[in-house]
C-alpha cells in the first residue's frame, strides 16, 4: 500500500478510507511495522506510540488534513475506523465553513488569472501563498 500524498482541497473532503490509509501507512512507519499488522478497529493507544511519535504524526496528520486537530479527538474516537470517519466529517465541515465565505464572482475571477498563468509562475504563487498561511497561523 502507497502512502497516499494527496491533500484536502475545496473540491473534495477527504474520504475516511483516504485519512485510513495515510493514518495505517504513518502508523506502521512510527513504529517500524508492515501496513497489513495495522488494525483499524485497534485502539490507536495499542500501537504504542510514545508520546514523541503521537505528536509527529499529529503534525503529519493536520498538515495532510489542511486544518488544525483537537487534541481531544483521538481521546473520543480511539481507533483508526472511528477517528477516520470523524476526521473526514471534520474535512467536510472545514470545507463548507469556506466555501460560505466565497464570493463567487471573485473566485470565477481569479480562477481566470490562474487559467493564464504558466506551471512555474502557478508553483510560485502557491508556495508563496503558502508561506504566507504559515506565517499567520504562527502569528494568530
């Protein structure tokens, strides 16, 4: 199984079977194990993660997602099914509360002027923009 790279968008939640995927893949690199020993209706605490591990894969996991987790919600949904599900209700919910923000006429705009734009000029903007979310998450 490949480790799934791919990132939420406004377009397309994340599915859980997707969020599975990359928890068993990151799981099974933590702690040295195949992805077929991991069970996704284990408890995530049965894998033994030390708390070290459990905060990079937290990093991974909110980086993969697109949007900051509750430190509460693995405590609520303790295996890999259960958190998975509540994640992609999450990636869902985090996707509506921005698309309500979207002026369309905007957006329609801007995709035109993106349409324009060479690969490189594209790569430039998003990994500027990029750096810019960074920046203001650390400063909020």
């Amino acid at each position: 199984m490949n480790q799934p790279t791919t990132k939420a968008n406004l377009k397309s939640p994340l599915a859980a079977e997707l969020i599975q995927e990359w928890l068993i893949a990151n799981i099974a690199e933590q702690i040295g194990a195949e992805v077929d020993e991991i069970e996704t209706s284990e408890r995530l605490d049965s894998y033994g993660l030390d708390s070290a591990q459990a905060m990079l894969l937290a990093a991974k996991l909110e980086e993969f997602l697109g949007f900051e987790l509750s430190p509460t919600l693995v405590w609520h949904y303790p295996t890999i099914e259960a958190f998975s599900e509540r994640l992609a209700e999450e990636s869902q919910d985090v996707d509506s509360r921005v698309l309500e923000q979207v002026d369309s006429d905007k957006l329609a705009q801007m995709l035109s002027e993106i349409e324009q734009l060479s690969p490189e000029e594209v790569y430039t903007a998003v990994a500027t923009e990029k750096q810019l979310i960074k920046e203001k998450n650390f400063n909020d």
